[in-house]
C-alpha cells in the first residue's frame, strides 16, 4: 500500500513538473514565431522605395513647334498659368497662349522700350528709355502711363494696393496701381538695380551704396544691411532668412528678423541674377559662368558647375532639375542633388531669355537677325528606341544572334521583346530590366523582331525584319 501510494505520489509529482516544461516550450515557440514575422515585416518596411517618377523637364529634348513675334525679346519671359508675357526691341509687347501655341495679342507700346514685362496681380509694367512707365492690363490695354523724371532702373513690383520700382538717381517710387498716383518715395544713396521685393510687411531692395534697405509698406525706413559691394540682384527670401549676392564676391544669407548675418560664402565672380531655391538648396549664378549650388542652413557649396558663357538670365527649376541658358546657343540642365549635368540642348543661334518649364515643353528665346524675327521655341524630351541585332540578316538556322535594345527619355524602363511571323506574335521575353534577347532560330523564314519600352507614362516600340535560311551563309 505504502509503495503503490509512494509510486503514485511521484507521477503526480511528475506530471506537475512536466506542465510548466510544455507552457515554456510553447512560448518559446511563440516568440520565434513572432520573431520571424517581426523580421519579415520589417524587411518590407525598410526595403528601400522606388524613387518617384521624375517631374519637369527630362533630357534629351528637341524642337517641337515655334511661335515666331516681331523684333528681339528683352532678356526675361514672365509666366502667368498658360500664358506668357514678352516685350521686344520693336517696342511691342506679346501675350502668347503656350497651350495652342499663338499669340493672344500684342500691343504697340513706345519704340524706345528697355524692359521686360513685370507681372503684378492685375497688370503688367513696362517701361522705355525716357523714363515713362506704362500700365497695361493682361488683356493688352494700355490702362495709364507716367513720367518718372528719371531713368528707371529696376523692374517693377506689385504687391496689394502698392507697385514699387527704383531709379538711377536712388529713388524707391510707390504708385497706386490702379491710377498711377504717386504714394511715396524714399531716396537712398546710389541706383537702385535690384527689383524690391515685398515681404511680412516690409519692401526689400538692394542698391549701388552697398547697401541693402528695408522699409515699411509706407515707406519708412525700418532697417539697413551693409555688404562690401553694390547690391544689383533681387533679394530671396525663404522663412526667416535673407538671401542675395553682390559685386564683392560673396553670397550672404542674413536673419531678416534680427539683420544678424548667419554665413557668407566667397564666390568667384559678380551676381547679377536672384537666387533660387528647391526648399533645401540655394541656387546661383556668377558672372565667372558658373552656376553654385549651396546648402541652405550653413551655407556650405554642395556643387559647382561651369555653364557655356557668361549669364544675366533667371535659372529655372523644373522637378529635380536647374535649367540655365547663357550668352551662347547651349541650354543646360544639372541635377539639383549631384550637380551632375543631365544634358543640354544646342539652339544654333544664341539664346535670348531665361529658360521657362511649362509641362511638357520647355521654352527658350533665339533671334533671327537676317529676318529681325524672335522665335519662341517648344522643346520637348525625346522618347525613342532602336534595336540592334548581333549579326546581319539573313542567317541559318540555329545560329545565335542577340538583340539589343538602346532607349531615351525613359525612367527605369522595362524591356519586352516579342517575334512576329506572318500576322502571329509570340513574346519571347516578358516585360523585364533586361534590355536584351538571345534567338536561336528553329525554322526558315522571315521574322519581325520587335521590343517594346515603357516606363509607367511614356511608350514605344521598335521592329526590325529578320530572315532564317536552312543553308549556311556564305
């Protein structure tokens, strides 16, 4: 009894040792479990993403239609949506629709005009070398004109019920946009270049004194930035901060709160275009034709890059891309985070005006001189495949011959190759990276050999006739 009540007493023993054994086991097998998912989840997680489709302009590019003005555009093209504004040495200025590829209208303006258009909300200025500026609205009537008494050196700006300019003598003139009537004027102490630019308040603009101003919408005087140049590019401003260039070699990036300078960087030559940004970087040009690249925050060069010639026209960013135009026939475009350049485009004749991206053309400016005739040129990226075989038709029967495929103007294209025999098709290799395809013919014939490129929105194809003979080639 005693023995049989000891034995049981153990495997009841044993049993409650065995249960917490097979818990363990289990959770153990629960936490591997979970372990691999967790792994095979975050595989996809941290897999690296496909890089979106680029946007804007894609080289390469060739013509695709022009619209032909009279006389030769001076230096900058304004955009506003589909349409675009232009003024000539002919003393006209054009309203182009870039969608149907015309003009809307043009107006005869002063034959001594010197300046290209400046776009405000309503209306559009232009002024001519006596000192008269003209009003217009974006229908092409002349809506008033005033003498200024002075030579007008700046472009205009417009911002609320204020249009803004400056002048040779030093004079920041503010007019009422809708009559012309002079509200204010505030006199610094050399010609005033650069365009004034409204912001939070306040008008910026650079000036010949070395010094750059800032005033209140009323006109006073609110601050004051010296640099160790004359101040002749437009101001950029981006959050906080105060960016522009000047004729002392250094590009300055100043706290527009405080005026308290954050960097300066030393260039190689004078800036006489603005800056522009893509959010990150700051985008310049110099007069020693080249093109920096710097890092917003520090000011740090990420890149430089030499461009055909010298350059007084706006930079244009188009996606992930800078596209310049200088004082030569060559357009060129660099990628804004390698400053690799992507490709550029030879007009033949020299450019005339700042390089403008309306999807899917890029426009430029040339001049024909014989004819005294601007020309607007649409460019557009070339989308194109050619096929190549290894070995020439015909051939016998088993022979290899490879077929290789060459694309442009596409994003990570995908390949498929397919081969036609009288009205039958057959893909022989389906849609892949691989732009290439190993035959080795089993019959006589004549073939077409074809391949098929796309890339998620653009298309094309390719074929080439291919004859198979039984007996061998001589």
């Amino acid at each position: 009894m005693i023995s049989a009540s000891n034995s049981y007493v153990k495997i009841e023993r044993g049993k409650k040792k065995a249960l917490p054994l097979l818990l363990l086991k289990r959770m153990r097998r629960l936490i591997v479990l979970t372990l691999i998912l967790f792994f095979l989840s975050s595989c996809s997680i941290f897999r690296e993403k496909p890089r979106p489709y680029p946007s804007g302009v894609f080289f390469p590019i060739a013509r695709d239609g022009q619209v032909v003005y009279q006389g030769k555009v001076i230096d900058l093209v304004g955009r506003d949506g589909d349409r675009l504004y232009l003024s000539t040495n002919k003393g006209l200025v054009y309203c182009l629709d870039s969608v149907k590829r015309a003009i809307l209208w043009k107006s005869e303006v002063s034959p001594s005009l010197m300046s290209p258009p400046s776009l405000g909300v309503q209306n559009l200025y232009v002024y001519d070398e006596n000192g008269i500026l003209y009003c217009l609205s974006k229908e092409g009537r002349l809506l008033w004109k005033k003498e200024v008494g002075d030579k007008i050196t700046s472009r205009v700006a417009e911002a609320r019920d204020t249009a803004c300019f400056g002048t040779e003598k030093g004079i920041i003139l503010a007019l009422e946009p809708a009559s012309g009537r002079e509200l204010w004027r505030f006199q610094a102490q050399g010609a005033i270049r650069s365009t004034p630019v409204f912001t939070e308040g306040k008008i910026i603009f650079g000036c010949d004194d070395h010094e750059l101003y800032l005033l209140s919408e009323k006109g006073i005087l609110s601050g004051k930035i010296e640099v160790g140049g004359e101040i002749q590019a437009s101001p950029l401003v981006v959050e906080k901060y105060l960016y522009f260039g000047s004729d002392d070699h250094y590009f300055y990036c100043f706290n527009l709160k405080k005026l308290k300078r954050k960097w300066k960087v030393k260039t190689g030559g004078r800036i006489f275009t603005p800056a522009v940004t893509d959010g990150k970087r700051i985008l310049f040009l110099c007069w020693n034709n080249v093109l920096y690249c710097l890092n917003r925050r520090n000011g740090h060069i990420l890149w430089w890059g030499m461009i055909p010639s010298r350059s007084y026209y706006h930079l244009e960013v188009s996606g992930g891309r800078v596209v310049v135009s200088s004082l030569s026939s060559v357009v060129t475009g660099f990628d804004i985070e390698t400053g690799k350049k992507v490709g550029e485009f030879d007009a033949r004749q020299e450019l005339r005006s700042n390089p403008v991206w309306l999807n899917p053309y890029l426009l430029i400016n040339i001049y024909d001189d014989q004819k005294e005739e601007g020309r607007l040129l649409f460019l557009r990226k070339i989308i194109g495949v050619s096929l190549k075989p290894s070995k020439n038709s015909p051939q016998k029967v088993g022979e290899e011959i490879a077929f290789a495929a060459s694309a442009r103007g596409f994003y990570l294209p995908q390949y498929e190759f397919y081969l036609k025999k009288g009205d039958e098709e057959e893909i022989v290799q389906e849609r892949s990276e691989k732009e290439s395809w190993v035959w080795f013919p089993e019959k006589a014939g004549e073939y077409v050999i074809g391949v098929r490129v796309t890339d998620g929105k653009e298309s094309a194809s390719a074929e080439i006739p291919f004859k198979v003979e039984n007996d061998s080639i001589s």
